[in-house]
C-alpha cells in the first residue's frame, strides 16, 4: 500500500509510542437540536492520539503513528496534534483514501456519534509499517482495540506489534470498545490481544458487553498473562491488579461537563505515573485526576489540573480524597477540613 510522508521537521524524542486513527470530529457550536445546527466546530478525535496530547502536556515525551487522508481534516488533524506537543514525524499520508470524520452532540448525559471512516487512510495500514517504525528510546508502546476493527490489515498490524520482541519495552492495550465497528467483524479476537500486552486497561462495563464479566477477579482468569490489568469502574473507581496484589481507588467527585475522553485521560494519567515508577495508588489517583480534568472541559483532551491541585490530592490521606470535589468553578477542590485550592 502506498502512503507519502510530508516533511513535519526534526523528529522528536519520544519515550511513548500510540499508534491508532484519529479523525477530523464536528461538534455543534450552538444550541438546539443537531440537524438544524448551521455552525459546527471543527477539533480531533482518536483514542490513541488523545494519549499521546494528554501525555505530552503531562511532561512525558510522545510519539503518535497513524495514517491520514492527503486532503484539508488531515492536514488539521496533524496541525493540532503536532501543536499538542506530540513528534507527528511518523505519520503517513495516504493519496488516495480519506481522513475519517465523525460528528458528535456533546453533553453531560453522552456524546452521540455518527461515524465516517469506512475506507479511511488508517484502515489501510498492515504490519508493513512496521519496518519503517523508529522505537530508539520508547519505553512503552500503546494501543488499544479500535484499531483492530479497522480492517483485516489493521488487525495484522497488532499482532505483530503484540508479537515483535519487547526489548525492555511495555506493551499497553487499551479495549475501547466500539460496537458499531465490530457489527461485521468477531470480536473474539479482543481476548487474544489483551492476554498478549504487558498491561490492560479496560473498563467494567465494556468488558461485561463483550467478554460477559466486568468483575476483576473474573477478567484476571480470563487474562492470565499481562503483568497488570486496570479495571476502570465508572463513577465508582478504579481497580488495580499486579503482582498477586489488588488495590481498589475511589473516583474523584466531578461536576461533569462532557464525558467522552475520560478513559483515554485515565490511562494516560495512568501511564505516566507508571514510567514515572508512582505506587499503585498514586497510579490510579493520577490517573482519576486527568480524567477529572477532561470531564470539566467538552473537549476530548482537558487541560491537567493546577499543579496545586494534583499536589494536594495526589498523595492525600484518604478522607481527603474521598470527600473531594472538582468544579469548574474555578477547579475548586473541597478538602475534607474545608479547604478550597
């Protein structure tokens, strides 16, 4: 398959690898319902992209892979990525398929969206891309399960990642589970994937919709080989499982604005306090706090929270952090002796 690198300057270092499409996405930029909404706004949307930018914006160096229509979404969807603070280097432009596109209602309650990315330029990428694919100094390699339904090339390209020696690197998968990308393809091979990376991050109730059980001593027996494995639990929490231990962390109290983005901001709060070398809680809490901070904004990737903040809670004893609350009003933290940062 023939794709065209466009000169994107010097790379970047980077210590993270995340390699998934990411689309032009349409959000309505005024009120009432969609189909008489004239005035959209035009940002990015993609799992593995949203990683990388909250990764960049937490310090730790990013490296985004995908492939992208030569046309106007493309060339803004590596603007905003590459403007994130993400190396974009590795990105290929395909001159025949499209950038996909979806478009979405954004509010408190969900975020319906309407998808356009059958035959897109990422769909097309196989395990060929592999041997041009530069992992001097990556630590950790992210992916997750959209790109698998992409298409049967996408799938193969996985495998191969998942397959390729580690050589001191971490493999992280993500299941972002996609119903409607998966009506005409078997899902089974989900399992497979996520038994094959080093850690799993997955939420309860997609792992009940596809593999029946949400419960984390269920999903440990169904994957045995990852070293960790992050069932994420909604509003309740977050479950860690690592090393024979199991620690549990309470989500924060959030006055939510948008909550679509949150998983992605999770796991990459996640993910830096685990190369950062954080305890099992100070990982879960860090990653709780970036998800907070996407669920106060309407856009995919939030803003971190003041370094007061995290700073506060981070290694809070445990009344603190469960009687805090986050606001937009001014990112107002209540503290259980009434404090506000």
């Amino acid at each position: 398959m023939r794709f065209d690198q466009i000169d994107v300057g010097t790379p970047l270092a980077a210590e993270v690898l995340c390699l998934g499409e990411s689309m032009a996405v349409l959000v309505p930029a005024e009120p009432g319902p969609v189909h008489e909404v004239r005035t959209w706004t035009r940002t990015v949307g993609g799992a593995e992209s949203n990683v990388a930018c909250h990764l960049a914006r937490l310090g730790v160096p990013s490296r985004w892979v995908s492939a992208l229509g030569r046309d106007a979404f493309g060339r803004a969807v590596l603007a905003d990525i590459r403007a994130a603070g993400v190396d974009v280097s590795a990105v290929r432009f395909d001159p025949a398929r499209p950038t996909g596109l979806y478009v979405k209602e954004a509010n408190a309650a969900g975020s319906p969206a309407r998808y356009y990315r059958e035959g897109s330029a990422a769909s097309a990428m196989g395990p060929e891309l592999l041997a041009d694919l530069d992992l001097t100094g990556i630590r950790l390699v992210h992916l997750s399960g959209i790109t698998a339904a992409l298409s049967d090339n996408c799938l193969a390209l996985l495998r191969a990642l998942l397959a390729a020696p580690r050589r001191g690197r971490l493999v992280s998968f993500d299941l972002n589970w996609r119903p409607t990308l998966w009506r005409d393809r078997d899902s089974g091979v989900l399992r497979d994937l996520a038994d094959s990376a080093d850690l799993v991050l997955v939420g309860s109730d997609e792992a009940e919709a596809v593999w029946g059980t949400g419960e984390p001593d269920a999903l440990r027996e169904l994957l045995p080989n990852p070293a960790t494995i992050v069932v994420k639990q909604g509003e309740r929490g977050a479950t860690l499982d690592e090393a024979g231990t199991r620690v549990f962390e309470p989500a924060l109290r959030v006055d939510v604005v948008e909550p679509v983005g949150a998983g992605d901001a999770f796991a990459a709060g996640f993910l830096a306090a685990t190369l950062a070398g954080a305890s099992a809680r100070q990982r879960l809490r860090a990653g709780h706090l970036q998800a907070a901070a996407t669920l106060l904004t309407s856009e995919d990737v939030g803003t971190p929270l003041p370094a007061e903040v995290t700073a506060a809670l981070i290694d809070a004893d445990q009344l603190t952090w469960s009687t805090a609350h986050l606001s937009t009003s001014g990112i107002i933290v209540s503290l259980a002796e009434g404090e506000t940062v």
